[in-house]
C-alpha cells in the first residue's frame, strides 16, 4: 500500500500537518508485513527526540497487537502511578492508551453534512465527538482492507448496508458505500432497513461485510455507523478490530493528506438489494425469519397492541409483523421524517421507568404511546364492564434493535413497562415450557440487568447464567464455543436466534439484537400461558436498578488510573463493603460486589462511560435491603462528577448551567424563550440540537418539560449536586 514509509514521514513533518489532536499520538503499524513498522508522531505539542524513542522501546516491550493508535498522554499517566515495574503491568498500561474511534456499538456522533478532507473528519470526530460521511468512509475502507488482507472477506462477497430514518442516513451510507468500493468490493444498499435485519439478510446473500448508518436509541441529531464482520459485530481486538480498523483509518486519511494514497477503483454508488440469490425480497424474506422465530413460542393471542415504531427503520415493517398475529393494532410514531426519530417516543425515554400511574404528569405520561395504552383500556373497561381484551405496548427504538413491552393493568389503573429482563424470563418461559430448550443449556445478560433475574432463571428453568459486561457483543462470547438460547440486556436489547439458509443451502445460525421481535415473542409467552395480571408484570421477585447518568462530559477524564477512577474508587470503599469486579475482556468499567453486613444481601455498582452518548453513569443493582447505603453512594458519585467531568468547551454544558441559573430565578421558562436565549447569546442552535440537550437535561433528573414549559426538577435520587 506505502511505496516509501521513509517518503511518507518527511512529507507528514515537512507539511507540519500533525498538531491536529488534542495530545500526543503515535501510530504502530505492522499489517502489511513482519518488517514493516510505520511510526508517525502525532502530537499538539512536540515530544523531544530522545522521549520520542523512549516511548517507541516502551510499546515495542510491550508486543501489544498492531495497527494501533497509543494515546501517549495516558501511557504517562499511567507509568506515573506507584507500583512495581514488571512487563506484565508494562504491557496493561499500553493496552489501556490504544485508542478505538468506536464504543460500546459502533461509531456515533453529532452528524455534520459538510465537505472534508480525512483528516478534518477525524479532527472533528475527537475533539468534538462530530460524525461526516467521510469518516464513515474512511473506516470502511479500513475493515474492507483488513478483511481482504486477512482472508475475512473475499472480492467476489456483496457489501450490504442499509441505513435507519434520520437525517443524513443517505449521504453516510454513500460515505461507508465509497470505503468499501474504493476496494474493489461491491456494495449493495437495503436503504431503510432495521439493524436487525442486516445480518440476517447477509446469511442470506453470502455477505460477510456489512454495515448500518445509525445511531441507534439516541436523539436525531446524532449519526453512526454499525459494522459487522462474519455473522457479527465488529470486535475489539483482532487483525480487522476496533483497535485496528481505527489506526488503518487514521493512517488512511495521512497517506491521503500527502498524495500517497492507493484506491484501487473510484467509488460508486451502491446498487439496490434485489432479486439477489434466494432473496427476492429482502422485507419479505427478514418477514419470513422473524415469523419463524415467533412460532417457536407461539403468537400473541387476543389482544390489542398499540405500537410505538419511535419514528425508526421498523415504522413500515413493524406494524407489518404485528397484522400477522391476527391481534388488534394501533400505532403511534410510524412517520419517521428525518428529524423526529426517538423524538415522543420510543424505549430511550421509557428507560428506568417501572409503571405509570393514572394520576402522573410530565414527559413520560404524556408520551402517545402511554395515552393510548390509556385510552384503549379505559374505553374497554367502559363500554363492557370489563376489559376484554388485554392491552398491551409495544415500543422500539430509532434502528429497531431495543423493544419494551407495556401493560395496562386495570385494577390499578397502571401503565407497567417490561424491560429486558423480564422479557427474557418470559420468553425462556415460553421456549421450555414448549420443550424447545433442554435443562443444562445457558443464558446470558449484562451487569445492566436486576441482579436477581439470574438467581430466578436458574431456580425457574434449571439453566445455566452468564453475566458479562456491558454490550450486547460479549453476550455471545460468554462461554467458548458455546452460544446462549438468549442473550439480553435491560435495554429490552434481546439477542435472538434464527435460522437462515445461506445461498448453498446451508442452514447457518445468526444472532441479532431484535427489539420488536423479542417484544413480540415475550408477549407470545404470555398470551399463551394466560398468567394473573400480577404475574405478567412481576414473573418473578425483583431486585433494586438505579441509574444515574451524567451528561456533556468529558469522557477522557475517567479511566483506570485518573484521578476521577480513583476518586470514585474512594468513595466507592469509603460507603460500602465492597470488593472489586474486574472483567478480562472491559477494562474500562469500575466495578464493585457489594455484600451487607450479616443480612445476605447483594449487589454490584459500577461507573462507565457511555460508549454511544456523550455521558457516564452510575449503576446500583442490588437486593432492597442494600438499597438505601448504595443510593447513599451513587449519589455522592453523582454528586461528584457533576461537579468534576462537565466539558467546558462543548456549548451543551455552557447551556447547562445558564438554564439551571435561569430557573434558579424563576419558575420555569418557555421551550421557545429559552432557544431564543441561546440565540441572542450568539450561540445559533438548530433544533434537533436543542432538542437532544433537552434530552439530556431530563435524563439527568434536571429539569422536566410540561405544556411547552421547561421546570426545575430535582428528584429524590439527584439530589441538588449544586449544593
């Protein structure tokens, strides 16, 4: 690919093109050949000669896997801390600085539909978390370069990709089309289509490489991109990972800063998905995969089903699925436009609820798909007595891969929202007691989910459990050479299986995270088995799950060894009885058990970054008697880095604490005076902007926004941090 490294490091000093990233930088590439090492110095300001090699010898020690960016800033800081010198720690402390421009699911960001060169995309995507078609771009011609290198793909496969319903979907897809085009590789384009279904139309076509513009449950101004690589998602390590994909891509946009870049073919645009193999029809065919799921339970029977398709890729193909069940229909954000995905609806504003009572007010009662739950079980209740038909929500998210399912209980008058967690239990309920799974098998889910939901399965269903750390990818490498009957997250993430029957006729098992199936199917159990309304919502006894998130941070200040990761480790042991959890596959999560004192209770907290939003997090998950100390903790967490990791440089957390001193002032303010505000201060805010911030603001547990009006909220668990 590089005719001269020697050329391409003289021209990349000479150019003085290298004091774009916020730190120093270097590059260690050997994927072209054993003897080849490309070492480019990427730094804002310049390391000394004799540093420089110092580093160099240090990762050189360390034989840590290649193509890979080594964040230097952090390797010091973490060489700095006290400890034993060994090649071991060595080799963690370099493991811990690679850089990934992916996170937990693939790349997201503020998406920017401008022109520019590679390296002001990857400018604009580190410093500002910005996404362009050209990044895309670049980190598709990566994988596909990886992937040829190393026999992943070949150049007779299709490329599928697809994209979800926000805006700028088209163009990025034409952005990931020109990566993998300039390879050599043909690209077929499925236009709007569910993340879930991709993977399963790859077995059908032959694909090995594909991928979808999305961004998933967050706001519609953001985009991103999801790539998967064989039958899954793309992993961290390996020789076409995260880690590798991301160093190439960077090296990709220096080559071509210089003149020396190597395509092999202009690109093109991507060819629509038809008449391909035995695909003739790919809504058709994912359709037909995902009904034959669903008959392995059953069908949900005699019920009305309001659906919430968040304004998202499944807005056709939902209520398409759901007509096959003979169920009664209604739905809520099928219009999807552009910019309203996730926007009133879908499982992101849902998230942490347990019911909604008749009497509640504020944004998530007034939610459409909640006032039609309602409605439709208070007008049956009216017009026969009784209610003779339950019913039921059905909410996914903007790429169709996150689904809750709602219940109008009417002896209560509530609105109970099922999460991941007891979706699972319900299918697995209804996957062995149809004698469709043995005794022994095994299950997995994240440290997300209630801490008691694995004692119940276990006890319920004689299976086995796996729990892992947080991303759906690590469900199916839970145990080798194994794969789980269900692997999910409390996100009403579920990863199901199906079977699909590739071009040669081989039958060949795919796993893909299915919101509205999952939904669909947990409510097939249900309907089936004809539980006591109670049952429905409480299968069986519930821990605690708190969340508190933390928005418009700067996320490179929490990792392990900075002074954020070892404050929260302090008071973390300062509150609790507490022992450290590590996991040998995320480093990058911190991790406490937590045991009480003589009760027997349990339950694990943990602190992360967000790998898909601009924010960090503190977990609880533990039995009720620990709740009140661990609350006592995530708060004072909370507290904490409120006060310690906001992003001064980002206008969202200048707009943070100009609101809260508003409404220190007054009462409440106008959705529409408060932009206006913004505005005048010479910040001009578009407003799918304004609406995610918002978002943000009432994710916290800041503010809450009725009849157009924004107000002051500080709940129980937020407490006033200002204070």
């Amino acid at each position: 690919m590089i005719s001269s490294l020697d050329k391409l490091e003289k021209l990349l000093f000479e150019r003085g093109i290298l004091c774009f990233l916020p730190g120093s930088f270097i590059i260690l590439n050997s994927h072209q050949s054993d003897d080849v090492e490309l070492r480019v110095k990427l730094a804002s300001g310049n390391l000394d000669l004799t540093e420089y090699h110092q580093i160099l010898n240090i990762l050189n020690k360390a034989d840590i896997p290649r193509p890979v960016i080594i964040d230097i800033d952090r390797l010091n800081t973490l060489l700095a801390l006290p400890g034993e010198a060994s090649s071991e720690r060595l080799r963690q402390y370099c493991l811990l600085s690679r850089i990934r421009f992916q996170g937990t699911d693939g790349i997201r960001g503020d998406f920017r539909d401008c022109g520019c060169t590679g390296l002001e995309a990857i400018e604009m995507f580190i410093r500002n978390r910005v996404v362009t078609a050209k990044l895309f771009a670049l980190v598709s011609r990566a994988l596909a370069v990886l992937a040829l290198e190393h026999g992943i793909t070949e150049i007779s496969s299709p490329v599928l990709l697809a994209h979800d319903s926000r805006r700028g979907g088209e163009e990025c897809l034409q952005g990931a089309s020109t990566g993998f085009s300039e390879t050599g590789l043909k690209v077929f384009s499925l236009g709007m289509f569910p993340t879930p279904g991709v993977p399963v139309l790859a077995a059908g076509v032959g694909s090995s490489l594909f991928g979808v513009v999305t961004a998933s449950h967050n706001p519609a101004s953001q985009n991103g991109l999801k790539l998967f690589c064989g039958t899954s998602k793309l992993s961290e390590e390996g020789p076409a990972g995260e880690f590798a994909v991301s160093a190439l891509a960077l090296q990709l946009a220096l080559e071509e800063s210089v003149g020396i870049s190597d395509k092999s073919r202009d690109s093109v645009r991507p060819e629509p998905l038809v008449l391909f193999g035995d695909v003739k029809d790919p809504v058709e065919f994912f359709l037909n995969v995902m009904i034959s799921a669903l008959d392995e339970i059953g069908v949900p029977r005699n019920c009305y089903i309001v659906y919430d398709g968040a304004n998202g890729a499944f807005s056709m193909m939902g209520p398409a699925l759901i007509r096959q069940t003979g169920c009664n229909l209604h739905t809520v954000n099928c219009l999807p436009r552009g910019d309203n995905i996730n926007r009133g609806g879908g499982v992101a504003e849902l998230e942490g609820k347990e019911f909604i009572s008749a009497n509640d007010t504020g944004d998530v009662a007034n939610l459409p798909v909640v006032r039609e739950v309602f409605r439709i079980g208070r007008e049956q209740e009216a017009s026969t007595g009784i209610v003779s038909q339950a019913v039921y929500g059905l909410v996914n998210d903007g790429d169709g891969d996150r689904g809750y399912l709602l219940y109008y209980m009417k002896d209560t008058d509530q609105v109970h929202i099922l999460n991941g967690d007891r979706e699972a239990w319900w299918i697995l309920q209804g996957l062995t007691g149809a004698g469709k799974r043995n005794p022994g098998e095994f299950f997995s889910h994240t440290i997300e989910s209630d801490i008691m939901v694995s004692m119940a399965v276990e006890k319920d269903f004689l299976l086995k459990s796996c729990i892992t750390s947080v991303g759906d990818r690590r469900l199916l490498s839970a145990r080798r050479g194994m794969k789980p009957i269900i692997g999910w997250e409390e996100s009403g993430h579920l990863l199901i299986h199906h079977r699909v029957y590739t071009p040669g006729g081989k039958e060949q098992a795919v796993y893909t995270g299915n919101g509205l199936l999952g939904a669909l199917m947990a409510l097939g159990a249900i309907t089936n088995a004809k539980p006591d309304s109670r049952i429905i919502v409480n299968p069986y006894p519930r821990g605690i799950s708190r969340s508190q998130y933390v928005y418009f941070v700067k996320k490179s200040l929490f990792f392990p060894g900075s002074v954020i990761w070892k404050e929260a480790e302090r008071i973390i042991k300062k509150g609790l009885r507490a022992e450290l959890l590590s996991f040998s596959d995320d480093s990058q999560v911190l991790c406490y058990r937590v045991q009480g004192d003589n009760s027997g209770g349990t339950g694990i907290i943990f602190v992360r970054n967000s790998g898909t939003e601009n924010k960090s997090g503190i977990y609880i998950r533990c039995s009720k008697d620990l709740h009140s100390a661990m609350a006592a903790v995530s708060n004072t967490l909370f507290a904490f880095m409120m006060k310690n990791m906001k992003d001064a440089d980002i206008p969202e957390a200048v707009w943070e604490g100009q609101l809260m001193d508003f409404l220190d002032k007054q009462e409440s303010v106008s959705l529409d005076e408060f932009r206006e505000k913004i505005d005048s201060d010479g910040l001009p805010i578009r407003e799918d902007l304004y609406m995610a911030f918002l978002y943000g603001m009432r994710k916290q547990g800041l503010v809450r926004i009725e009849d157009n009006h924004i107000e002051r909220y500080i709940s129980e668990e937020t407490n006033d941090w200002r204070n």
